[in-house]
C-alpha cells in the first residue's frame, strides 16, 4: 500500500481527485480521435500525458 491514501485527503481534494477521473477518460478519447485526424506535437504530446493519467487513476497510483 502507498503512503497517499486518497481517503485521507480533506474532502475537497477528494472530490477534486473524483472529478478528474471521471472527466480524464471522455477528453482522452475526444483528444485520440483529434489526434488521429490532425496529429501535430503538442496533440501527441497532451495525448501521451492523458494516458498516462488515466493509467495512474485505473492503476490507483493518484
């Protein structure tokens, strides 16, 4: 177990945490479908660190 331990976070910053993961995944997608039609460095770039953030959420790691 980690020492962050979303729980124990004052409740708003749990919600802020609740709310960023169930936003994260609808912009993901949004941004691969841009990505895939117009693909430039800073798409591939946004799109690369929104994986990574959904990732960390599913993985519980924030």
């Amino acid at each position: 177990m980690s020492r962050f331990y979303r729980y124990r976070l004052p409740p708003w910053a749990r919600k802020c945490i609740f709310v960023a993961e169930t936003v994260c995944t609808p912009i993901m997608i949004f941004q691969l479908i841009r990505t895939l039609l117009i693909p430039t460095t800073l798409d591939i770039l946004l799109l690369g660190l929104l994986i990574g953030l959904v990732v960390a959420f599913y993985l519980q790691w924030i």
